[in-house]
C-alpha cells in the first residue's frame, strides 16, 4: 500500500525549514558581526595607545631613548591593578624598558610592512591579553598590551542584548505559518470540488466531466487529460452499446425462422 501525504502538510513544513534556515543564518550572521565590531573596537583601541605611546617616545642628546608620558598614562602604566601595559625593543627586538606594572617584559611581535601591526590575543583565561605592535623612531617598536578584554564574554553580552530583537520576529513567523496553512487549504478547495466531480461520473451519467473552472494552471492539464480519458471511455462505452444492439437485431431473425 503506497504511503500518502498531504500537500499543505508539505507546504508548511517546506515554509518552516526555510524560516528555520533563515533564522539560524540570521543569527550566525549577527554573531559574527558582533564578533567583528568587538575585534574592531579591541583593534581601535590598542591602536590609540600604540600612538598614544610611540608619540611620547624620543631620542635624547646623549642617544638614549626617553619616553615623555602624559601624566594619566603614567599613573596608568605605575598602577599594578591597570589594564595597559607596554615594553619598547631595540632594533635587535631586545627589550629596553617596559611599565612599572610589568613583572616581566612583553614578548617582541613584529609589527609588519605598515606602521601599526594587526592586533593579536596572548595567553588564555584571565591571563589572556591583547597586544599590538607599532614601530618608533630610531629602530626601535613598542608592544602595547590590555588585560581583561574578555572579548568572547563582551561579544556575548551583546549578541544577547540585542539578538532579542531577532528574536521579536518568531511571533509574526509563527502567525505566517498560520496564515499559510489558511491560505493553502482554501487554494485547495477547488481540488475538493473536482473530486466530488469525478465521484459522479459513471455509467448512469456518463457525459458529467470535471470542470476547470477555478483550478490552479498547474492543476488544469491533469483534469484535462481525466476529461479527455472520460471522452473517450464514454465513445468506447456508446460502440459497445451500438454493438452489442446490433448483434442483439442480428440474432433475431433467424431466432424467428426457427421458432
């Protein structure tokens, strides 16, 4: 016995998968633009610092290097508890000084062909930090760093303030599925009509046909080709019928000779 299925059941559950694909690539593609803006306001941050530093540095008459903070920075890089830190390298990358708050030198990373290098993540859990390298006058670069970045609890604090606006859309998805099952089931009344058509047709009333009236176009060639079956079943039932009353007069006569 052949399986059957119902047409609206397939057409809601097609406008489901496709509403589920689309949400699912709606909120992937919204994480990763979170992502992006936290990677990008990391990135304008460091790089702030890096100029915000490499602008303080200069070379004093003696040769030495001198480093002219601003007096915010500087309380910044002295406290123990702060977030930035920073270690300037030689030319040979050896570190030549580096902030108070420092228990130890930042390792060296290159900064690249440009002037400022691409912002890179160090170290994993609480210790993980963000550092950036940028080149000074001289031969000599610095590597700025920020602790406590936190970048995938930041990136998931915003997806999760504001996903729920993606989220307000699943009401008006799930009344359009509604409207979609009320929709297809009065598309296919006129399929129910012409099935109460085809039930009525037989031998008592063989020139009942199904009307196309108000059927969809994709519809029409099948009940035209059922028309067309019933037109010729009812040509081949009416030759029977001539025939079988042809054979019948035939008979009769010598039927009547013999009585």
């Amino acid at each position: 016995m052949s399986r059957t299925h119902s047409l609206r059941g397939r057409l809601l559950g097609a406008m489901l998968a496709v509403f589920g694909l689309g949400f699912g690539v709606a909120l992937a593609s919204y994480r990763f633009e979170v992502h992006s803006i936290v990677s990008d306001l990391h990135a304008r941050t460091l790089q702030a610092q890096a100029r915000e530093f490499v602008a303080a540095l200069h070379i004093r008459a003696d040769g030495s290097l001198g480093v002219s903070l601003p007096p915010d920075w500087r309380r910044v890089y002295t406290a123990r508890s702060a977030q930035f830190a920073y270690t300037v390298f030689d030319s040979s990358h050896r570190p030549v000084a580096w902030s108070p708050n420092l228990a130890a030198p930042l390792a060296y990373i290159p900064a690249g062909a440009s002037r400022l290098g691409p912002i890179e993540f160090v170290g994993v859990g609480s210790a993980q930090k963000a550092v950036l390298a940028a080149k000074g006058p001289h031969g000599y670069s610095v590597v700025v760093a920020r602790h406590g970045f936190a970048g995938d609890a930041l990136a998931d604090s915003l997806f999760e303030e504001d996903s729920e606006q993606i989220f307000v859309l699943v009401p008006f998805a799930l009344l359009a599925l509604g409207l979609i099952w009320m929709i297809s089931g009065w598309s296919l009344r006129p399929l129910a009509r012409a099935s109460r058509e085809a039930a009525l047709v037989g031998p008592g009333r063989p020139e009942l046909r199904i009307s196309p009236q108000g059927l969809p176009r994709e519809i029409q060639p099948l009940v035209e080709a059922v028309n067309g079956a019933l037109d010729r079943l009812s040509r081949a039932y009416s030759a029977e019928r001539r025939l079988t009353a042809d054979a019948a007069h035939e008979l009769r006569t010598p039927l009547a000779v013999l009585n």
